[in-house]
C-alpha cells in the first residue's frame, strides 16, 4: 500500500460487508436470469415476488442489463489496470 505526502495510506481494502453484499448480489441476479424456474418465490417474501413480476414481465430486459452490468465491471476493472499501472 502506498501513502501520500501526509502519510495517508492512498489504498484502502474493501469492506467485507460490500465484497459478501455484491457477490450475493449478483448471484442473485445470475439466478434470476438463467435459471428463474428453481427460485422458490414464496419463500423470499417482497423479493421473491419482485423478482417474480420481473422474470415474467421484463425478462428480456434483466437478460440485457445482466450482460451490461458485466461488461461495465469488466470495463472499470481494465480502467483501473490502466490507471494503476504508471
């Protein structure tokens, strides 16, 4: 980790709460999209009936934004290797 001209540390780690919220996050997402017979929405609550009414309504567009999300995370991480790299 490098520091800056106050001695600050420049680089912080994540918090492990945000890393284990995104991952879930996401695995949700993945679940939803390629696989939205085997959620059990019942068992969810307001989630699980918001992710009902979006699986039949708008598949087509979490089909699309899945593939969007990804390609801007791919994207800011190849930014980053840019920026990291002088």
């Amino acid at each position: 980790m490098g520091t800056a001209a106050g001695g600050k540390a420049y680089f912080q780690r994540g918090s492990l709460f945000w890393f284990t919220v995104i991952t879930l996050s996401f695995g949700y997402y993945t679940w939803a999209v390629f696989w939205p017979q085997s959620i059990p929405y019942q068992s969810l609550g307001p989630l699980g009936l918001f992710t009902q009414y979006l699986v039949d309504h708008h598949h087509s567009l979490l089909h699309s934004g899945y593939w969007l999300a990804w390609l801007i995370h791919v994207g800011e991480s190849l930014y980053a290797m840019v920026l990291c790299k002088g």
